[in-house]
C-alpha cells in the first residue's frame, strides 16, 4: 500500500481528498491529511478505512519528518512560505513532494539534491499558477509544431461569482483568502513588456489601467495586470517574445470602484488606527475624507468620487459603507484589516452560491507571413460550498499529478514545473472529464 501524505486540508484541498479517496481501493492507497482542524479532516473523509485523520504541527520538522518518512509522496497545502522547509525533508527522506504554490528561488535552488535523491518536486500545478502554464503550453507548443512563431501573449485568471449568484453591485463574492484580495497587488509596480517596451504599473494606478475582455455566453470582464509578466518569457521560452501580460479578471466597475479604496488609502496595512474597536463604517471612511465641518459624510464622499464617477456611488452606498449603527469592534486594526471586515459583511458566498472560475488566453503568431490569432477560455462552475470552482481547479490538477507520480507514469525527476508534453497532456485531458475544459477561436488577424 502506498502511503499520501497530505498537509492541510483547507478548502483547495477538498476536491483533491475526494478524487484521491474515489481511486485508493483500486490503487492501494493510504491517505494521511494533516490539520490543525482535526474535526474539518473527518468531516471530508467520513467514514473511509483508505484515510486517517491526524493533528500534529505540519510545521515542526521534528513532528512531521517520521510520518514523512513513512509516505510514498507529499502534498503540501501550506502556506507557500513553508514549502522549502518540507522540501528539504523530502528530499533527506526521498519522499516526491508536490505542492500548487509559485517556486521561489529557494525552491529551485534544491533541484539538484531532488535530483540526487531522485525524486520530484512538482511545483505550480494548481490553477493559476498550474492549468494557466499547462494550457498555455499546449497552444504554444502547437504553434511552433507547425512552424509558427508566437509574438503576443496575454493570459488572465480570475475567481468570481456564478452569474446564477452574482446579485450585487459589485459583481463579486468572495471566493479565496479575503486578505490576499484586499492586498492585491501591492509590494511592487506591476511589469510585462508590450510590443517590446517594458512597462511598469504602480500600485496606485494598478485598478485603473483595465483591459477589456468578452467572453461569449459569459459576457464582459476586465483584466488588471498580476505584479509579475517578465519571469514567465523563461517559464514558456518565449524569451524573445514583445508581448506579454498576465492579469486577473474582474466584472467591470469592480475595478474602478476599488481604485477609489486605493486613493482613500484604506487598503494600506502598514500601520494600525487609533480606537480602531469603536469605528463604524461611517466613521471609518471619514477617517480618510478631508475635514469640513457642516457637510455630511455622503456629499464629502461624492465630492471624491468627482462627477465622472458619481455612477459608483451606489456601488459604495451598497456596501453600509455610511452606516453608523455597528461598531467593527476590532482593536488595534489596519484599514486593510477594517475594509476586509467591511467588505466580508457583504460580500460572502450565501449557503446557496457558487462560484465560478474563469481563465482566459489570447496568442498572436506569425506563420508563413500571415499574422495570426488564437483565444482560449475556460470556465468552470463550483459544485457547492465544499467542492467550489476553486476547490476544483486547484485540487484536480494536484490529485491528478499524485496519481501520474504513484503509478510512474511522471518520470520527471528535480525540481519542475508541468510544463512539458508528457507531463500536461494527460492532466488536461483528463480535467476535460471534469468539465475543465478550454474552448479555443482562431483567427486571421492580417494576410
């Protein structure tokens, strides 16, 4: 029997516990899922003699080595900060790892000893990053089977709400960590190349500068660029490529109005509000509106939108962003802390809502003298609250990859990503079964 071990069971892992579950009997194998939540683990594993459920600290080596030590193959569900430290067990204990997080440098660092102990350590195969470089590969390498060559890649991905669900103002629920949608962004300008000019987006400018997409049968949506295109020329080889850009997707005015929470300065975490616990939404915003006694909250708010944007007043008015009843009543807090608190108040799945995963791939290329273009969309619509789009699109590609690893289908070795033919192609085709499935357009663009 072989044995899985899994580290962290949160919502990403669900759909890749089932899969697994589903396929142990025929397979032979064992599943260990590790959590600080021991009850959350049963819950997903009922009553199944093919999983156990464990609480250890996954992020004391001494406690997580000997069960470690013990399994065929690693999953790592952590926070991306502790996958090196895993790593490096793995490795000491010639144990394949597999996790969905982007490698850092101290990750591929380790490629030779993961080599040496001959092992994988597959990186990147959630959903973004993971089906974005696996899909992408495969137009890519299509192209430049026939001859072509790519000049222009865009790549966008973005978790949203069902359009059954979508029922508010904002087109939006939140689907993922509200933390890390709330900081979005910042850390650094954003940097793609553009018909070969490199350009650079500030933060402060990063809600404002949209691209336009349309996605047949699901509409409109716009795109702001992700922190980092430039490192992936190497990922895709395309490293002499003008173009290229990768972004997340939002419906329209989602943007627009969050650039406003950008100027107002609340999404600033870098420092804590006096008497934070007693602030009210009202209060909260007018912390940031500019002192003018006699004129009410609501027209000093509207004299910052400025006219041009008094159409997402109603979007903010939406959020109780002017109510004054209910204090937060959270102590020593951000504002990115308080506007996540804000925002989480009416923005949340309701038990009814699914979620809805979109990605979407726009190529140009060249190919004997005529300039060609190639979309690619993909969609998928959660299940429900367990088994979302989310769960789906991270989870299936991770399960998938176990199971290519387990039975030595992968012969991959090192420290990698699933950017190759034999590692990509069956997943895909594979995800198709789950409705994972990329609907591609080409198209001339000039004779």
């Amino acid at each position: 029997m072989k044995t899985i071990l899994i580290l962290g069971a949160g919502l990403s892992a669900s759909s890749m516990i089932r899969y697994l579950l589903e396929r142990a009997e025929e397979n032979n194998w064992y599943l260990k899922i590790v959590d600080k939540d021991i009850a959350l683990v049963k819950r997903k594993i009922g009553q199944t003699k093919f999983a156990e459920a464990l609480s250890f600290n996954a992020l004391d080596t001494q406690e997580r080595r000997p069960v470690i030590g013990h399994s065929d193959l690693v999953i790592s569900m952590l926070p991306a900060r502790f996958h090196v430290d895993v790593a490096k067990d793995c490795i000491d204990l010639r144990v394949n790892l597999i996790t969905p997080s982007y490698i850092s440098s101290e990750m591929r660092a380790l490629d030779a000893e993961a080599r040496h102990a001959n092992i994988v350590i597959m990186n990147e195969i959630g959903v973004d990053p993971g089906i974005d470089h696996m899909s992408a590969m495969k137009i890519i390498d299509n192209i430049r089977g026939i001859g072509g060559e790519v000049t222009s890649f865009k790549s966008f991905c973005g978790g949203l709400i069902s359009p059954k669900s979508d029922n508010n103002l904002w087109h939006y629920k939140f689907t993922w960590n509200p933390r890390n949608v709330v900081l979005a962004g910042q850390g650094g300008a954003a940097s793609f190349i553009h018909n070969g000019e490199y350009k650079y987006i500030p933060y402060n400018r990063l809600f404002d500068r949209l691209d336009e997409i349309t996605i047949p049968n699901y509409g409109e949506f716009e795109g702001y660029p992700n922190r980092d295109s430039l490192s992936y020329r190497k990922t895709y080889g395309l490293d002499a490529i003008p173009t290229l850009y990768r972004g997340t997707l939002r419906r329209p005015n989602f943007c627009k109005g969050f650039h406003v929470f950008i100027e107002l300065g609340m999404t600033d975490d870098s420092y804590r509000m006096t008497d934070s616990e007693s602030l009210t939404p009202r209060s909260f915003l007018n912390a940031f509106l500019p002192y003018n006694e006699g004129i009410s909250v609501e027209d000093k708010f509207k004299l910052f939108l400025r006219e041009d944007r008094m159409f997402l007043y109603e979007q903010f008015e939406s959020l109780g962003i002017f109510d004054k009843d209910e204090s937060f009543g959270f102590p020593d807090a951000s504002p990115a802390q308080l506007l996540e608190k804000l925002l989480v108040r009416k923005l949340s799945l309701a038990e009814q809502d699914k979620d809805m995963l979109v990605m979407y791939h726009e190529f140009e290329y060249t190919l004997n003298g005529k300039r060609m273009g190639i979309t690619s969309s993909m969609i998928n619509i959660g299940e429900d609250q367990l088994h979302t789009a989310m769960s789906n699109t991270v989870g299936l590609p991770v399960a998938i990859c176990a199971k290519m690893i387990l039975t030595e289908e992968l012969k991959e070795k090192g420290v990698t990503l699933p950017v190759k033919k034999e590692i990509y192609e069956p997943i895909l085709e594979e995800l198709e079964s789950f409705d994972i499935i990329f609907k591609e357009n080409e198209y001339l663009i000039e004779s």
